[in-house]
C-alpha cells in the first residue's frame, strides 16, 4: 500500500496569481499607483481597487477620466478616483489598460455628492455613478470647444445692460401668467413676504434653504424663471451656476425658453434623457468644460458638474418621475439637499403643494417657507366647489353620487363660452373594469384573477393583465348574473361621453402614449389624466375633477397628499380668479368625494392650504412610526426570495411590517410576487440593506428582487 502512495503525485503547491505588470512596462515617475472605481454591478466589489499607472499613460490618467483595467480575467471600465505615491495591496499591481478619454467626466464634487447618495440608499457608488455620468459618445468630444479657464464670459454676464440684472426687472415670461399681478417695476416675488430676504441672501453670495409654495395662476415657466432671476442677478453676477430639476420633458421646453432670457441664451443649457447619446453628452460637456453655467433637465440634471455652483432648485418635488426606477432608487430632492450643502449653494425647493418629507425639512429648520400672504392666495386662487355639498343636492339628487353630476356640467357649459375648458381624469384608457350589474362584484379573469375591461367601444372585454378574453356568456361568480355595469372610465371613454354631451365643441384627449403639449385659447373639451395636462397660455376657463375617490382610495402611504398634488396641478393651470373687469374668474369642480370637512385632501384644496396637509400627515406618521420619521424598505420580487432578503435584513436589526400580493394571488404560492415592507429598528437601514445586496452578488443568487428604500408603497 505504501509502495502505491507513493506513485500518487502530490498535489500542486497552489500559486497565487501575479498581479504584476510585465517586467518591460515602465511605470509613471510620479505617483505610479492609480485607486480604480471598475464599473461592475455586483455589489460585494463596491470598493476601488488600485492598479499601476504606465509611464505612456502618466499624462492622461488623470482623476476623473474613464479607464479600462483587467478585473476577473476580463476589461471592464472604469473612472480613476486617484493618483497616489505608493499602494496599500502589498502584492504586484496589474497596470491600466488604457485611458478611454482624457476627459475628466467625474468631478471630484460629483464624486463626493455620489458616494453620499449611494450610501444613504444603501446602495453601490457603480450605480450611483452611472445615473451621474452619461455614456461616452467622442464624436461630441470633438464638437464641443475645449475648456475655458474659470468658466467663461456667456450669457448674462457678457451682455452689458441685460441678462439677468434686465430680465429680472423685465418680470415673467410673455408666455406664461405671472405668480403675482405686480406694478411696472416691480418683481414678481413681492407677493411672497420671505422672497426679499431669499433674494438678498443670495446676492450675498449665501446659501439659504427655501420651499416656494406657488399659488394658483403661477405657472413652472414663471414660477422657476422667477427663481431663477433670484438667484440670476446675485448668483450669476458672481460667476456662480445653478440646476434646475423638473418632472418631465414638457416642462422643460417650457422653462427653458423663460431662463435662457433671464440669463442669456448661450449660457443655459437642456439636460434631459430624451436628446439623445450625442446630445445629451454634448450638452454635458458643455457644462463640465463651463461654456454653460445653468442646466435646465430632469432628475438626472440634477447631478449635472456645473462649476461653483450657487443654486439648486427642484419643481414640484412631490412627483413621482423625481424618484429613480434604477438603484439605488434616489429621489430629487434628497440629491439636491445633500448637493447644496456640500458645495455651498443655494436650495429652493417649489411646487403648488407641500410634501411630507419637505415638510419635516421645514419643521427641523432645514429649509424656511416661502409662501405668498394670504391676500394674494386668495386673489389667485380659484373657487372650488365640491360636488353635492350644500344646497346641491335639493337641485340636482344625484349631485353627489353622479360621475358627471348638474354643477360640473354647468362649470363646462359657462367655461366653454369664454376659452378651453379642463377635465381630469384619473385613469388612461377606455374602460378600467366590469362588475356585475346586480351584486356590483368585480368581474376577474379566469387565468390570473386580474382585473377585466376593454380597450375602446367595439373591442371584446379582456383582463388587463395578460389578455386573455373574457367570454359574453360566463356569469358572475357571487351570484351567476350575465349583466354588466362599468366600474371605472379612462380618459378616452370620458372625452367620448363629453363630445356627445357637447355637440360640435372639439374635444382633446391626452394621455398615456398620446399626450397633447400644449392647446389654444380657443373653446374646448381637452381631457387628459394627471401630470399629461396640456399648457395654455391664458389659462382654463375651468377645471373639472372626475372620479375623485379612485385618486383617494390608492393603496398607497402618500395617496392623500399626492391626491392633492394632482388636484392642485389641474386647478393651477386656471385662470387666476381675479379679472380686471370684475367678473367672476373660472371655477374648479371636484366630483366623487365626500364633504371637504370629512376628507383633509378635499379641505386642503378648497382651502388652498397644502402647508396644512402636510403638517397633518407628517404628525398622524410619526405616531405610527411611518416614514419620513423612520426610514423603510421595500422588497418586491418572487415569494420565496423575498422572503430569504427578508430575514436577512430582520438579521441587520430591521422589524417586518407585512406582506402583500402584487398580482391578485395567494402570497403563499411560490411563484407569487409581492412586497414586504419592513421598518427601522435598531440597525442602520443603508447598512443593513448594502449588507443584503453584497451577501447575495458574492453567492451569485439569480433571482431578480428589488431592495428600495423609502418607498412610496406603489411598487
């Protein structure tokens, strides 16, 4: 036996694999080391990894460029954060690859705002940093003229006698109503008691920290061209820039137009998703090279390296296109707070209603109201009426429980006489859903349980979940009925039931995959679901709110305050209530709600009060230990799989709250999607979840589950 032993080899001594660079490759005199974020998702790497600088890459490998490296047998990209004298790995260094670019796309304040935001959403700085940067493209690198040296002289500061200093005397935009009448002179921010110490801050050279809270009439063009001329004749006379962070595209080109003559043309420019991979970087090139110093765009504008910049601001921050849909899911808002302290800048957050995070920002002293006295609200804001309230009903029964009941047809007829009428609709679409027309039970598909409806008059009723018909002849399943009652409208459906009510008068439907920019002041029907209203320029005539209890009943943590978002969008688009001939401005109808004084959402907007809104929600959330008082996650994704995430984070110090189907089914199946939603507890919560992410990348787990924090529970 011993004899056969030993004719048995003996293992191989393992060799631990060089990472050396080959003997003939010289090395960078100064500082030959480079720390290299490698762009890789899994988050057990979510740390920088050092490599040797070649000496025919010393010039170029600068902090900030983009770098290819070996990592894992394979090139991946990669951003150089730094250059240093000596490395802390004590074995050999594989060298770079090569500079990508000697652009140095990642600024070192970018840098320092991303690893911020990565770590307060638990989430990978890879991540962070690919919502920050936009893909290379080097046909723009060659358009774009090289980097000034300080920033450059465009814009407002090369126009003598004009730009910011004229147009801020100049008033609002031509295009859009002011947020206040004023005198020939005077600013717009008159009306807002706070507006003077905000602008004198600013000129200053400061950092205030202000929540605008526009009334009625005030339009995102004026409102933020008047927040840009705040900070226009302080910030940009002082060389200073700004970002300017809207919901969407369509704001956008509203607003652009407004600030390029606040400031000069040449010295703006538009950062949003839809330009483009040329455009887009071409137009971030400009910014970081500081041949434009005020970026105008959406949520990923908001990451935008303007140099020395003085001012922040976020329009309607309480929209839900602010929130990331890719990890590590970062909202607006909390980028731009966390970005005006590090750097300095001023922050203006704005909007027609008050969110209830802002609103504990507001209570803590982290940022002051900025609100217009109460005379002006009550010159600009519209009357509200709420459907069956008062003595209504002894003219109209069914004032209350009607969809489209007397007084908002009323409203309709008497706005279509003087301009462009709007009427909100909650949902997209033809019909939602069918329920019997005996026990009202909600008709459900056969294959998934999902909910049934049709696409448009002559389509055949289907489960809007996967499709599948839903046959004439299969009754109801309480009570074996075969008759059928809509249970819930879209806009098309709506606007279809409007053009028959008003006979000759052009109906505008928008909405979904077909939404209308903007309308004339022509008379008109023009529905359209909340956030896809089209822009008019002299504004409504007035404004009709449908089916008002699908907007309260979502099952959501922020359904009253974000109902009241959408309500005030709609009511603000009207014409201010004031009229220089005296007569009565336009009304706004909310239908399917109850009394105002029962419902705080109906109250708040018949009051024009948002301020209060949130103040109720923020109190009634901390006594239930809710966000934003403790922070939360949220973990969708295949049962079995959310489960597991779950009690690993339960490990971390976090307390479950519940689990709920997303899909109609049983939570217990095992091929059942749902979404558990767990709470603060005695561990840290980006902690725990980075813990979680890393745990499941270094074991390769392939299930797909999202891990969001501070969720609005709509997943």
């Amino acid at each position: 036996m011993s004899e056969q032993l030993e004719l048995v080899p003996a293992p191989a001594v393992p060799r631990r694999r060089s990472t050396a660079p080959a003997a003939d490759v010289p090395l960078a005199e100064q500082d030959p080391v480079a720390t290299v974020l490698v762009d890789t998702p899994l988050a057990h790497l979510d740390r920088p990894f050092e490599y040797a600088v070649p000496a025919d890459l010393a010039d170029a490998a600068q902090p900030g460029v983009r770098v290819k490296v070996r990592f894992a047998g394979r090139d991946h990209d990669g951003y150089l954060l730094t250059r240093t004298s000596s490395a802390e790995h004590t074995g050999r260094l594989a060298p770079l690859r090569t500079v990508v670019s000697p652009e140095p796309v990642l600024t070192p304040q970018v840098l320092a705002l991303v690893r911020e935001v990565a770590g307060h959403y638990g989430g990978t700085l890879a991540d962070a940093v690919r919502l920050a940067v936009p893909p290379r493209h080097a046909r723009a690198e060659k358009s774009v003229p090289p980097a000034v040296a300080g920033g450059g002289a465009s814009g407002a500061d090369a126009q003598p006698g004009g730009g910011a200093d004229a147009a801020e005397q100049a008033g609002p935009s031509a295009s859009a109503p002011s947020l206040a009448p004023a005198a020939p002179g005077a600013s717009p921010w008159d009306a807002y008691p706070a507006g003077a110490a905000l602008l004198r801050r600013l000129r200053d050279g400061e950092a205030p920290a202000g929540r605008l809270v526009g009334p009625a009439g005030a339009a995102p063009a004026a409102g933020l061209a008047g927040g840009h001329r705040l900070g226009g004749r302080g910030v940009r006379r002082r060389g200073r820039g700004a970002v300017v962070v809207l919901p969407d595209r369509r704001d956008v080109e509203r607003v652009v137009p407004a600030i390029a003559r606040a400031v000069g043309e040449d010295d703006v420019v538009r950062l949003t998703a839809d330009l483009g991979p040329e455009a887009r970087y071409s137009a971030f090139l400009r910014v970081l090279r500081g041949h434009a110093r005020v970026v105008v765009g959406t949520r990923a504008s908001a990451f935008a390296p303007v140099r020395d910049l003085g001012l922040v601001v976020a329009w309607d921050e309480g929209d839900d296109l602010h929130q990331e849909p890719r990890a590590p899911y970062p909202h607006v808002r909390e980028v731009l707070r966390r970005r005006a302290r590090s750097e300095g800048a001023g922050l203006l957050v704005g909007g027609f209603t008050r969110s209830v995070e802002v609103q504990q920002w507001v209570q803590e002293g982290l940022l002051a109201p900025v609100v217009a006295d109460r005379t002006t609200l009550r010159r600009l804001a519209p009357g509200v009426v709420v459907a069956g309230e008062g003595y209504q009903e002894e003219r109209d029964a069914a004032a209350r429980t009607a969809r489209l009941p007397g007084v908002a047809l009323t409203a309709l007829r008497s706005g279509l006489q003087r301009g462009p009428v709007l009427v909100q609709v909650p949902r997209q679409g033809y019909v939602l859903g069918l329920a019997c027309q005996d026990c009202r039970s909600a008709l459900r598909c056969a294959a998934c349980h999902g909910p049934v409806g049709a696409g448009d008059r002559v389509s055949v009723a289907a489960c809007r979940w996967c499709g599948t018909a839903f046959p004439s002849d299969r009754p109801c399943e309480a009570c074996g009925s075969l008759r059928r009652r809509t249970s819930g409208l879209g806009e098309r459906r709506t606007a279809e039931e409007l053009g028959r009510a008003f006979p000759g008068t052009r109906v505008v439907s928008s909405g979904g995959e077909h939404v209308v920019d903007e309308v004339a002041a022509d008379p008109a029907l023009v529905v359209a679901t909340p956030g896809a209203e089209p822009w008019c320029a002299d504004g409504y005539a007035a404004v009709v709110l449908l089916d008002g209890w699908r907007l309260l009943e979502r099952a959501a943590l922020d359904a009253a305050p974000e109902t009241l978002r959408r309500w005030c969008a709609a009511a603000a688009l009207a014409r201010p209530a004031a009229r220089s001939d005296g007569r009565r401005g336009p009304e706004v109808v909310v239908c399917g709600v109850p009394p105002h004084g029962s419902v705080p959402a109906v109250e708040a907007l018949v009051r024009w009060d948002p301020a209060w809104l949130a103040a109720r929600e923020l109190e009634e959330r901390a006594e239930l230990g809710l966000p934003p008082s403790l922070r939360q996650v949220e973990v969708t994704g295949p049962a079995p799989v959310v489960d597991q995430v779950g009690r690993a984070l339960v490990e971390g110090g976090l307390r479950v709250l519940g689990t709920v189907p997303l899909d109609g089914t049983s939570s217990r199946q095992d091929d059942a999607r749902v979404r558990a939603t767990l709470r603060q507890g005695e561990g840290t919560v980006p902690a725990a979840v980075h813990t979680v992410r890393a745990e499941r990348s270094a074991r390769k787990a392939e299930d797909v589950v999202r891990i969001r924090i501070d969720g609005d529970g709509t997943s």
